[in-house]
C-alpha cells in the first residue's frame, strides 16, 4: 500500500500511526498537497492528503482511509466495538479533524510552514488569537471529557489519534497546552504523543 502525504500533516500522521498500531506495511511517498505527481493526483481527486492507493484501490480522507484499514486489519481493534465508546470515538475523530484543527494548526503554520516552507512572514496576532481566544473553549471541552487514559472506552482508538495528531505539530511551533490550566489534557496529549507509533509516525514528518 502506497501512503501519499507529507508527515507532517496532522491528517497523514492518523494513517501513519494506525498502520503502526496495526504492524501494516506500506511505502511513504510524503507528498505536499496538490503535488503534480500524475499517481497521486489520480488517489487524490481534490488534491488533499493524505490518499493511498492500495493495489489499486486508492481512496483519499483521512477518516474514511482508518476505516479501510480497520477492516483490512483489525487488530488491534482501533475503532471501539462497544456502541457508545464507537459514538464517542466518531465524535472525537470528527471533532479533531475540524472544529479542533483549523485553531490548532495555526501556530505552526504561521511559525514554522510560512516562513520556512512558503517563504512568507509569520502574522504572529494570528497566533496569539488562536491561543488566547480559539483554543480555550476547546481545551476546556476537552479537558471535561478526558476521564481515563483514552478519549473513547478504554483502549486507543480513533479517537486518541485524532485529538493526538495535531498536538505534534502545536509543539513544532513552540506551542504547548497549559499544564496549570488543562492538568488532564496536558498530560493526555504528551502519553499518546509517546506512544510508539506516534514516535514512528513523527519520525516520518520529514518530507
Ligand atoms: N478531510 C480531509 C482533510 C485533509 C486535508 O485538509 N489535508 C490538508 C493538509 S494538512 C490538505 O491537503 N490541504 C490542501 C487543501 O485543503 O486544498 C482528511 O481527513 O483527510
């Protein structure tokens, strides 16, 4: 299975850290987003990564790719059987790829992809924004739901890598979660950090 997409998307790092999870083989190919590559572009139909092409099959979005893979492989079970911890990592995965990305991503974007890979300064009130203004209402929601070790049920699943993910690239741009104010998230966010198929997937940002 070919992998397409940079690592350090937090969207390829979901696909990165299930098939570690799951002991997978695959080929990396860490592509930009609408990269001109001819194959990727045919996995990709909007040209956003990451997308994979499996024999053949290729299939874009990140959510849908992890439920490819569960079924492909499904142990370790990443996607809850239990009906409300399922509920709850559904939630968990959506709410990571949308309302919790877009405030998340900012800072490094703005501190480590404008200037160093776009050649574009950085707007660093856009940065102070997202963490004083977007972010709490976030951390705070988080924080009320993190009970256990994982976010849904207990075991990792979905939802950890979802919620997970772009916390690498928050630290990338020398951004952390306030221990003070968020003890539990805090300490959430740096145990699945650690995880090895975080570590393998972090590994793999280079591209
Ligand atoms: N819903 C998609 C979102 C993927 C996505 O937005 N990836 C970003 C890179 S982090 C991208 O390709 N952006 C280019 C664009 O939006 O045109 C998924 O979960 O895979």
């Amino acid at each position: 299975m070919i992998v397409y997409g940079t690592g350090y998307s937090p969207y390829v790092r979901k696909i990165l850290v299930a098939l570690a999870e799951k002991g997978a083989s695959y080929e990396h190919v860490p592509c930009m987003f609408h990269a001109l590559d001819t194959a990727f572009q045919a996995a990709s139909p909007l040209g956003k990564i990451p997308a994979i092409d499996d024999d053949g099959f290729k299939l874009a979005d990140s959510s849908a790719i992890l439920w490819y893979l569960e079924r492909k492989h499904p142990e370790p079970a990443l996607m809850p059987a239990d009906a409300k911890a399922l509920g709850r990592a559904i939630w968990f995965d959506k709410f990571g790829d949308t309302e919790l990305f877009s405030p998340l991503i900012v800072a490094f974007r703005e501190r480590v992809m404008k200037p160093t890979m776009m050649g574009k300064p950085c707007d660093e009130a856009l940065v102070v924004k997202s963490l004083d203004t977007d972010l709490p209402p976030l951390f705070d929601h988080l924080e009320g739901e993190i009970a256990g070790e994982y976010l849904a049920g207990d075991a990792f699943s979905i939802a950890d890598i979802s919620i997970a993910a772009g916390f690498y690239n928050f630290h990338l741009a020398e951004a952390k979660v306030d221990a003070a104010r968020w003890p539990k998230l805090a300490a959430y966010v740096d145990r699945i950090l650690a995880r090895p198929s975080f570590v393998t997937a972090m590994a793999a940002r280079k591209g």
